[in-house]
C-alpha cells in the first residue's frame, strides 16, 4: 500500500502541476467539424460524441488537455482525432499527429488528407524518410503555418521542425513512444493540447498507474454492423482446406487478406515471405482469381493503389506484411489468414483480425502455424481463438509478456512494480490513488505539517525520475 500511496503521489503532483499550467482555451466554432458531419456516409456513435463531448470540454477550459484515448480496434478513433484536430484549425491553430511508424503514419495521411481537401484545409505528411527538396518544402511550410495539420513519425519532434502555431498535439499508440517524446512534442508549441490514442487496451488498473497524469476516455463501442470474427487455429497439414475456404469466400463474391511476417525470403529464415508468396499464390494455387501485394518497402503512392485496389474490389487477395495492421477499411474482406501465427504477439494478432469483421457478413481468422510451438505461442494463438475482447486480450498479453515490453513502463521512468501486483492489487492501487490525490488537492506543494515529510519521501523513492513520470 505505501509503495502505491507514493506512486500515484508522484502522480498526483505531475498532475496538479499541469492542471495549474497556463494553456489554450479553444473555442468550438464547429466551422469545420459540422461539415465533416455532413461529408461522412455514417453517424458517430454514442461513445464517439461521449468522448468527442469530453475531448472539447478539455479543449475549451484555459489549461492544457492532457487526455488518454483508449479503443479497441475499428472502433473510431481517428475519426475522433481528425475532430479535435479541426476544433483547433477552426481557432487557427496548427496540429501535430505523431504515429510510431511509417506505414501509419501514411495511412493517417491517406485519411485525413481526403477529408481535409474536401474542407480546404492543408495537411502534410513528414517522416524520416523524406529527403532534400521534398522536405525542405514541407518544414517551410509548416514554419510558414500555411500547413494545418501535420501527420509524421517522430520527424515531427526533430529540432530543425518549427511550427507556426502549435495548439494540439496527438499521439497515436502512445505506448510504442516513451514519456520523453510526449515532452518535446508539447515543447513545440506553448503548452499545446494533447490527446494520445491508443488501441493496445490497457488493463484500467494499469493505466491508471502508467498514465496517471492523463485524463482516461474508452470509446467501448463498435460502430453498427460488425460482427464478431470467427478465430481457428489451423496447423500446416490443414493448408489445402484453408485455400479452400478463401476460394468459397471468393466465389460468394467477398475478399481475403494473407498476412506474412518478411517481405522477402532469407537464406537464414523458413518463413514465408510475402513477396515469393504472392507470386506463388497467383501462379500455383489461386491461378483463377486476382492476387495482389502490399508491404512496407513500397512507396505511399504504389501502396495508395495496391488498397485502392483491393477497396475497389478489383483483387480478391491482398498478400500483406503487417503493413496492413492498423488503418485499413474493407468491409467485404471476410477472411484474415496469418501465416506463422506463433511469431506474432497477441496485440498484433488482434490488430491484424481486426481488419475483418467490418460487414455484415460473418468473418474469419485462420492462425496458421508450422506446429513448432513454444508454451507461450501456444498460449497466445488459444487465447486469440477464445475472445474477441480486447480487454482480455491485454490482460493475457500482459501475463505472458510482462509489462516492460508491453508499455515501455521502464522509460516512463515509473518505480519497478510487478505489474502482476498491480493487476492483482488494483482495488488498493485505487484506494492510495483516492488518497494521494485528495492529499494534493488540500496542500498542492505539500508544504504543510506532516505533508513536508512526504515530500522528502517521495523525492528519496523517486529521485530525478519524478520529472519523467508525467510531461516533463
């Protein structure tokens, strides 16, 4: 209990600190969101405008917004983002979205930029593989504040990046960035909003711990018409049946993705590759019907029209590398097949299920393993088959793997729990959170009395650390 009290202390000071920070108070114009409304074929739903509701009261208020964003997967969330991105374009403001890699980055881009051209609004896409002129254009205008909103990897954060005007910073999958990279990117503006996505459900317990001095918002709803994805695990001698059951979802006139973990072989992996497969696939075994490939390598453009494509409904196969792990909407795409399913981790598998299931047809995973199993893979590829929650899920992952791959907690600079304790213990991690924050909010600089000594004992436990707990 004393290690919680004097965690979730550290916390609550991070915490206070921020709410009595001087930031931006926004006004909702609704110049640009109410005609994104009008663009969309579909209606929000009720947990969309709940957290939509939340995200603008933060905006609105004269200190920065510091909130969490958590849902699972195809429940909304970048739309929920390109929103609260528009509150601030509507007051003039530029806004920084930050994705942990290339490909979703782009994607976002891809997005974005269609809805955002149709409202007249700039959007640039910048990463670290962008060169010379190209990027030279792109920085200029972002200093310039002709761009309003700017999509990249952590090139965003880089020092030769200068905004305009910085209101709003959104991180998306928070946990693949530590703590330190959600300081610089507030540094780029003055004490800009931020808003961090992130579809790995945590467990609350830990994100309480982790994200202590965020606001938590859960979009715990699917938008109407999915369905849940039927998930098998097949092992290699049952390979001619699960061609079998593309073929059949081909033939009713739906879609497949087969996923593969390399784009190309190696001399040293048996892995499948995507590329030979594609080629393989095509040729030998679905010679009738239109396979198509996708993977990271390619450039934003080619994978612009491979999608485009496979939207369109002009190829029935998409052969992929986890390129297609987030983002992707097809709803007559039905069956998702991995190939070595054991070497994916559990969040990803879910990630990767979670590009079926957007129709009203019935959909499938098909876990494909070559049957070498260790105890964990084993114990991964079951829990996938039992749930499609992506609670749970976490939980499992959080078993299996321990917290520090799954969150980065050690760069967060959090105090070494097990995180077995905090699942275990959450009731009392609540309890020390309830108490430790009514304790701040009576005496915010724990000055008085007894207070003082608590001071000095937070600072001994945590040290420098507690500067890294929250924004630095």
């Amino acid at each position: 209990m004393t290690n919680f009290f004097f965690l979730e202390l550290g916390l609550a000071l991070k915490r206070s600190g921020i709410v009595l920070e001087q930031g931006i108070a926004f006004q909702v114009t609704h110049k640009y969101t109410r005609e994104l409304l009008k663009l969309l074929p579909f209606h929000l739903t009720d947990a969309q405008r709940r957290v939509l509701s939340e995200i603008k009261n933060d905006m609105m208020l004269p200190h920065p917004m510091h909130r969490l964003v958590q849902g699972d997967v195809g429940c909304g969330k970048t739309l929920v983002a390109l929103m609260a991105a528009l509150v601030a374009v509507e007051n003039d403001y530029q806004v920084a979205i930050m994705a942990p890699t290339e490909i979703l980055a782009e994607q976002h881009f891809l997005t974005i930029h269609r809805w955002c051209d149709a409202l007249g609004i700039k959007v640039s896409l910048l990463t670290s593989g962008m060169k010379g002129k190209a990027k030279s254009a792109v920085l200029e205008e972002i200093a310039a504040g002709r761009t309003s909103i700017v999509i990249g990897t952590h090139a965003v954060i880089q020092e030769k990046v200068e905004f305009n005007r910085l209101g709003l910073g959104i991180i998306d999958e928070q946990h693949r960035f530590g703590v330190l990279q959600r300081g610089i990117l507030k540094r780029k503006g003055i004490n800009p909003d931020i808003l961090v996505m992130t579809a790995t459900p945590i467990p609350r317990t830990l994100a309480m711990t982790v994200f202590g001095d965020l606001s938590l918002s859960v979009i715990d709803e699917l938008p109407p018409g999915r369905t849940p994805v039927e998930t098998r695990v097949a092992f290699e001698s049952r390979r001619s049946q699960v061609y079998g059951i593309i073929r059949e979802e081909v033939k009713k006139g739906r879609q497949a993705y087969i996923i593969y973990p390399l784009v190309e072989e190696t001399e040293k992996s048996e892995l499948k590759a995507a590329a030979q497969m594609a080629e393989h696939l095509a040729r030998d075994v679905f010679p009738e019907l239109r396979v198509g490939l996708l993977h990271g390598r390619m450039k934003p453009e080619e994978k612009e029209s491979v999608m485009g494509s496979f939207k369109a409904r002009e190829t029935d196969i998409l052969v992929a590398t986890t390129v297609i792990e987030v983002g992707i909407d097809v709803p007559n795409a039905t069956v998702m097949v991995v190939e070595h399913a054991e070497r994916f981790g559990l969040s990803q598998l879910h990630q990767l299920r979670g590009r079926v299931g957007r129709g009203s047809g019935q959909s499938r995973c098909i876990l494909l393993s070559s049957g070498q199993l260790s105890e964990d893979g084993e114990k991964r590829l079951r829990v996938m088959e039992s749930t499609n929650d992506g609670f749970r899920i976490a939980e499992a992952d959080l078993e299996i793997r321990g917290p520090g791959d799954f969150l980065g907690t050690r760069q967060a600079g959090l105090p070494d729990f097990r995180v077995a304790n905090i699942l275990r213990d959450g009731r009392i991690l609540e309890a020390a959170r309830g108490e430790a924050f009514a304790v701040v909010e009576k005496d915010p600089g724990l000055v008085d009395g007894e207070n003082a000594g608590l001071r000095q004992e937070l600072a001994r436990r945590w040290g420098g650390r507690l500067e890294l707990a929250a924004i630095a």
